[in-house]
C-alpha cells in the first residue's frame, strides 16, 4: 500500500514538470481550478507532499488572487518553508493577505532562519502581530533573531541545536537524542559546551555513533572549530565556508557563548544572492528588482543608472565635435570611429569583470595590484597590436587607403591599453572610496573608452593625414 502511494506521488511530480523543467501548464490549470473551487480534498491530492521548492514555484506560476485561497485551503499540509523559494514581492503579497493567526501556525514549526527569512521582509506592525500570535518561547527567540542586523550572521542562524557538557558519555548522549521530545527536525553534528555555555568543541554524529558507549565526549571532541560571530557579515562568513570547505559552522556572541549555528543552504543561497546582485550591479540594475516588480517600480529603479549614462554619453560625443573639420573632409572616419571606441569597451568590460568579481572575492588587494595592473595593460597591448593590424588591413583594403589602415591600428592599441587600465584602475580606486564598483564601474570605464577611443584616432588621424 505504502509502495503505491509513493509511486503515485512520483507520478504526480513529474506531470508537475514539463519537458523544459519549468512549472507544467496544465498543472498549474488543475490546481487553478480546485483553489476557485475550494475542492480543498482534490488540492491535497495534487500538491500536499510536494518538497518546499516545488510548492514555492507553484505558488509563482499561479494568478496572485489564488496563492493565499490555496495556502488557506491546504492548511497544515502547506509548507511555510515554500515561502522562502519566492521573489521577495510575492512573499510579501502573500503574507499581507493572510490572517497572522495562519502566518503564526505556519512558521511556528519552522526552522528559525527559514522563519526569520519569512518576517524580516514585513513592516514591524505585521511582524508585531504575527509574533504575538506565537507561543512566548518561540515569540521571544524569534524576536531575538530579528533584533540582529540585516545581512548578519545572526539573522541567518538557525537557534535549534544540541549541545551537551564535556563530561557526558556517549550512552548518555544517546539516550538524550531518544529521549528529547524538541530536538531540531535535522541535524548531523553535536556541540560541546562548558556550564557557561561557551562553546568548546564539536562531535559530527558519524564519529558518535561508532565509539564506545562508555566513552567520555571531551576524548572525542573536536575543539578546533571554527567559529562565526553573530554580528559577522553575512558575505564574509560564506567566504569562510567557501575557503575552509564547511558544512556548518557554530554562531558564538561576544562572551564566546553557543547562540545559534549556520549550515551550508543557508550559505548557497548568500551566495547565489551576492553573485545575483553583482551581475545585476554591472548592468545598472538595484540589488532588489524582481521578475515579479510592477512596471512603474521597475522603471523609476532603472532611470538614474540610464540618466547617467545619458549624461556620459554627451561627454563622449563632444569629443567628435573638437575634429569637426577632420570629419567633414574624410567621411571614413566617421565611419570607422565607433570600432575603435567599441572594441576598446569590450576590453574594459572584461577587464572590469575579473577585477570587480577579484575584489568581491577578496582576491585582489594591495600586495597584488600593481602587477595584476601589469598583467591586464600587457593584454590590452597584445589584443590592441593584434586587432590593430587586423582591423588595419580591412580599413586599408575597404577604403583603398594605407594612411587609414595605420591610423585605426595605431589608435585601436592606444584604447584597448586604456580600456584595460580603466577597467582594473577605476574599480580599486572606486573601493578605495568605499564605492561599490560593481555598480559604479560601467558607467566610467565606458566613458573612458569612449573619450578616448575618439581622441586617440580623430587626434592621430588629424596629425598623421596633416604630415602626408
């Protein structure tokens, strides 16, 4: 009977799934239909034990009206930890319409970061009211997690844990996991820690199960752990997962006592969001737009970015008008300038993207930057001599002109050593200012390659065409 039950669940969350992977259609169609239905039975058979990830991308795939009547409908076997795969927007439309009694029920037996990650985003009003409606334990730990500023470890740590005294056997440690009726849903590791609380080591539960009943825990300890402040960045502490290989890792306050502990999902997903909000910060787009974000909210984030670039895109072309003269006798370079500026562009970019991502990674610095700086103009001297000569000869041959073919070869190096230098330079003097560069870059190592791709070949056209 078992077995056939499991079978049919397999064979539901394949037709949940088209052939591309994304949210199948017509599933999202059934279960449209049972939620305007209220057919609360039908929706349980469809979705009730479907894994968080695919109930979240449920919940985005259907009509915004319908998300909060299905959550309603499927009550306890809805999983609030599906909330935490949406956009953000969604989340918080989700939430807003939902009684705080539901809300309450729902995260109460969640894991206290996913239930952090769900309130942290509400007005203190709607977190006050939903608080409230908890029991005080969890009320007040809860509470406590949000009281810890934004991107800290504090807000990310998962307060459920187990911690045992040095001088406790392994029998006895056993005997507790048996016995403890709150114990957290998952875990594979047990802290040890001294009448104070402070931490003093770790035992990892493969370790635990294969010693001796009679073996004391502080023989089997590991104390070199490392540890992570409550009020450490969250970036930072996914660069010590991310350099010293960790699953987890222990949350200590500042008297070094045991509060909490951080394990490698919650990491992933920092730092999916940091390279998500790099790659968003090199196009001129803010950190928290969304697929989901209203026309109007989306418009007014990318105005000033655009507005900027507008304003850079004036200076550039003033350059033209100071070789006016130069442009109205030879038509060829007007034609041939824009290769010259955008190539020299493309090189910044990629230059720009090493070292913006160099220094989010804490991989470029003092020690090192004067020979990555180096590194990046020889490059851009061996491209600019490469596609000089290359675009050289087909000027020559398009325009039947020699003179023309030296001067863009002449200029293409010039601007692509100047793309490389603006695109390693502008990025460490930017976080020198304490800048982001990821999102101030683009805009003036474009503007440097513009300026000077101009100039170099309106100038070196001017003087060579006036000495021949």
């Amino acid at each position: 009977m078992l077995l056939e039950e499991n079978k049919k669940a397999a064979e539901r969350v394949l037709a949940f799934r088209d052939e591309e992977g994304d949210v199948s259609a017509a599933f999202v169609q059934a279960v449209s239909e049972a939620v305007q239905a209220d057919d609360s039975a039908h929706l349980r058979d469809l979705i009730a034990d479907f894994h968080e990830a695919d109930q979240g991308a449920l919940l985005e795939a259907l009509d915004a009206d319908l998300r909060p009547r299905l959550i309603e409908l499927l009550g306890d076997d809805f999983d609030f930890a599906a909330l935490t795969e949406v956009d953000d927007a969604v989340r918080e439309e989700i939430l807003e319409e939902l009684p705080a009694e539901t809300v309450a029920e729902g995260v109460k037996d969640l894991d206290s970061d996913d239930a952090v990650y769900i309130l942290e985003g509400l007005d203190k009003e709607d977190q006050d009211e939903i608080l409230d409606a908890l029991p005080a334990s969890e009320r007040v730990a809860l509470q406590k997690s949000l009281d810890y500023p934004e991107d800290s470890a504090g807000r990310l740590m998962q307060a459920d844990l187990i911690a045992v005294p040095p001088f406790w056997t392994v029998g006895q440690v056993l005997a507790h996991l048996r016995e403890a009726t709150e114990l957290p849903e998952s875990f594979f590791e047990i802290f040890v820690v001294d009448p104070g609380h402070r931490l003093l080591g770790h035992l990892f539960l493969d370790a635990l199960l294969r010693s001796d009943r009679a073996a004391r825990i502080e023989t089997l300890m590991v104390s070199d752990r490392r540890r992570v402040r409550v009020l450490d960045d969250s970036e930072e502490v996914a660069r010590l997962f991310q350099r010293y290989n960790l699953v987890s890792a222990p949350v200590v306050d500042e008297a070094d006592r045991l509060v909490g502990v951080i394990t490698i999902d919650d990491m992933v997903d920092v730092l999916q969001e940091e390279a998500d909000d790099e790659i968003k910060a090199l196009g001129g787009v803010r950190a928290d737009e969304e697929l989901s974000d209203t026309v109007l909210y989306t418009t007014r984030s990318r105005f000033i970015w655009l507005f900027v670039n507008l304003l850079t895109a004036f200076l550039a072309s003033s350059v033209l008008g100071l070789f006016e003269g130069s442009l109205e006798k030879m038509v060829a370079l007007a034609v041939l300038a824009p290769i010259v500026a955008s190539q020299g562009g493309n090189a910044a970019t990629q230059t720009m993207t090493v070292a913006v991502r160099a220094l989010a990674m804490r991989e470029l610095g003092p020690s090192n930057a004067w020979r990555i700086t180096i590194r990046e103009a020889l490059v851009g001297l061996l491209n600019g001599v490469g596609f000089g000569l290359l675009t050289g000869v087909v000027a020559s041959l398009w325009f039947r002109d020699w003179n023309l073919g030296i001067v863009i070869c002449l200029a293409m190096v010039v601007n692509l050593i100047a793309g490389a230098l603006g695109g390693i330079l502008i990025p460490m003097a930017l976080e020198r200012f304490r800048a982001d560069p990821a999102v101030s870059s683009g805009v003036f190592v474009t503007t440097v390659t513009d300026v000077v791709g101009f100039f170099s070949f309106l100038g070196i056209a001017t003087l060579w065409f006036g000495l021949h």
